[in-house]
C-alpha cells in the first residue's frame, strides 16, 4: 500500500505480473469501508481485487429465467433477464456497480450499516416476504440458452400464450465467480443478509432483473 507515491500505469503493470498487488490509501479505506459495512463477505471483493481464485468459482449455477426487450431510441433495445437466485450465491458474486473510485466515503453513503441492520431484521422475521427486485449487471460469462415455449400444461390442456414473441423462456448459466455481477440497485436488500444465519441466506431466494452489454 502507497500513501505518497501515485504509481503509473506501467509501474502497476510491472507489479500485477509479479503476482503483487497494489494499492493507494484510498483504495484501502475502501475495501476498511467494505469490511465494516458487511463483515466476512467482503473476503469475496478482496479475493477478486488480490486476483486470488478458488475452486468454488468453477461451479455453474443454472437458473430458469424469462428474457425479453423494452425499446430504446437506438434500436431494438437491450435484453432484460428475470430470475431468482438466493441471497447466499449473489453475496458471493456481487459488488457495487458504483464503486467508489478514490473516495471511500461513496461506498458508505450507498450502503449504510443501519438499513443493513433494519433489513436484516425484517427478513429474519416470521413470514418475511422481499418482492422488489434487485437489478444487476451480468458479465458476459453469463450465458442463456432459450428452451421451448411450452404448448401443454401438465393435465395435457393446450397453452395458448398472450404476444408470445415478446418473451422468451431459457437458462441462465451463472459461474459462481466473484465480484462477476455489479449491483445496479437494491444494494441494502442484498447485503442485509450479510449477518443472517447460513440457513436464511440459502433458503430465501431474491427476485433479480439482469442486464447485459451496458457501457
């Protein structure tokens, strides 16, 4: 860690391909902020700033999701991906879209520890329901293979779907890497889990809308 040196591009170059990491003050206070807001998950985010992988991020989760487009000026529009996934593996796969850049204190007015502790106790209570969505930004690791409209329920009735070009049912094929997924909104809702019991984290699972291929 430097705190009186600014080190040039080809300095940092020089050092990543000696497997060393470095970092400014304020890159420090950051991940010092990170750590303070949500305990032991913040290992993921340093795991992935120190370059450091596991064998945990081989695993592929495949989720069903439903993808579909909204207009925009310039064309056809981006692709939108609704899916679910627990809180445990989004802890593990998250980070803040916007993360601060030289300035720890950005990261603790987008995370404040007391709606991290209101939100936790909210989902730790009996019949806790969380139906807004979190929206993220999937990386290009992340695939979608489109399945089959179905044409029959499970009594054998014919499905007629209502502007069925308008969506498409397939899976999403989500590596467990870290910090592969950037939260766009719906940060506290995430990391509010981050001090709930194991058992909480991996049985309530989030509602996520997915985008792809923003600048």
């Amino acid at each position: 860690v430097y705190t009186q040196k600014a080190l040039s591009l080809a300095e940092h170059n020089y050092a990543a391909k000696r497997n060393v990491s470095v970092w400014s003050e304020a890159e420090l206070r950051y991940y010092e902020a990170v750590a303070d807001a949500i305990g032991a998950f913040a290992k993921y985010e340093l795991c992935h700033a120190l370059r450091i992988k596991t064998l945990e991020e081989k695993q592929i989760t495949n989720v069903l999701g439903i993808r579909f487009r909204q207009p925009t000026s310039t064309g056809a529009g981006k692709y939108l991906y609704m899916f679910t996934l627990s809180a445990e593996k989004l802890l593990r796969t998250c980070v803040l879209f916007r993360r601060a850049q030289g300035n720890p204190s950005a990261y603790q007015r987008m995370l404040r520890k007391d709606r991290l502790a209101s939100v936790r106790k909210f989902v730790t209570s009996v019949n806790a329901i969380l139906p807004p969505s979190v929206i993220v930004h999937l990386s290009d690791r992340v695939v979608w293979e489109q399945l089959a409209h179905p044409i029959q329920n499970q009594a054998g009735k014919t499905i007629t779907l209502t502007n069925e070009a308008d969506y498409e049912l397939g899976v999403l094929a989500i590596p467990m890497a870290y910090a592969s997924i950037e939260l766009i909104d719906g940060q506290h809702r995430l990391f509010g889990f981050s001090g709930t019991e194991p058992a909480t984290r991996q049985t309530f699972n989030l509602s996520v809308i997915g985008l792809q291929e923003l600048s």
